[in-house]
C-alpha cells in the first residue's frame, strides 16, 4: 500500500489527546418524521453554511437526521433558533489518494485494525479540486491514529470553516 498522497493540506503530525483532526456533524431527531426535513434544510438555504452530507434513519413515526455542513458552529445556532433536539456527532476527514480504489485503500487498514466504520461520505471541494470522504467511525481517536500511521492526509476542520469563503 503506498503511502504517498497528494494534500489539501498537509496534516502529519500525530494528534494530540484534545487535538485530534475531527469534524462535526450533527444528529436531529424529528419527531414528526421525515416530513420535517424540507423544514430543516430551508433553514440553511439563506446561510453562508453549505450542506455537505445528509442522512436520514427513518422511524415510526420520528427520525433521525444527519447532517454536516461547513461552518458547524453556525450550523449549531441554526438548529438551536429552531428549536430542534440534536447532539453531536464526530467525523474524521480524509484525503482520497490518487490511483486505484482510493475508498478501498483508506477502509481496509481501518478495518485490520478493528476499527468500525459505520458510514461514509464523499465530498468534493470544488475550490480545492480534491474528493475527501468524511468516516462515522469508532473508536476515533484509533481511525485517526491508523490513517496517519499510514500515510493519509487528514482534513482540518478549519477547512470546512473556510471552504465557501471566496
């Protein structure tokens, strides 16, 4: 497996025990079910923060809605003014590689390493011309030290802070 990977930005250093390169995401419960969710995307629509992944765990009659967008604190204050129940979830970034099943690549050493991987997301950064894919995984801090260990690039946060700023 090669270890070379083309960067957003360098990130090689190991995280530290509060340092860890990890994203935010959240988890709304909508207790009228899938129905609601038009309701919480509009109030995104007139905001600098872009929807970045999305979700949804129907119930019966509630749901469960993930979200991650850019700007998470504002994202926070947005469901907070709603009035919504949410918690938060984290997320670790990581560069795709270039080459063959770059996806692959990043989920077998996660795997061999007893890692959980319980979703993913692909997001393209269009003014950075890279893919990155956003991993629900458990433990983190055990994901994050497996993909430096092998030589992925993880995306800072503060990325996402300033993705759709021109």
């Amino acid at each position: 497996m090669s270890t070379e990977n083309n960067s957003v930005t360098p990130n090689n250093d190991p995280p530290g025990e509060n340092g860890l390169s990890v994203l935010t995401g959240f988890q709304v419960f909508l207790e009228s079910g899938l129905r609601q969710i038009g309701g919480v995307l509009r109030r995104f629509e007139t905001t600098r923060c872009e929807v970045l992944a999305l979700e949804t765990v129907p119930g019966n009659p509630a749901a469960l809605l993930k979200i991650v967008v850019t700007y998470p604190n504002d994202g926070r204050i947005i469901l907070e003014r709603a009035g919504l129940p949410f918690t938060d979830y984290r997320l670790v970034g990581v560069v795709l590689p270039d080459g063959v099943q770059p996806l692959l690549r990043i989920l077998l050493p996660l795997a061999q390493g007893n890692v959980l991987v319980r979703a993913t997301h692909t997001v393209l950064l269009p003014n950075k011309k890279r893919a990155l894919v956003l991993l629900e995984a458990e433990p983190v801090p055990r994901a994050v030290e497996i993909l430096l260990t092998h030589g992925f690039n993880l995306v800072p946060p503060e990325l996402f802070n300033e993705e759709t700023q021109a």
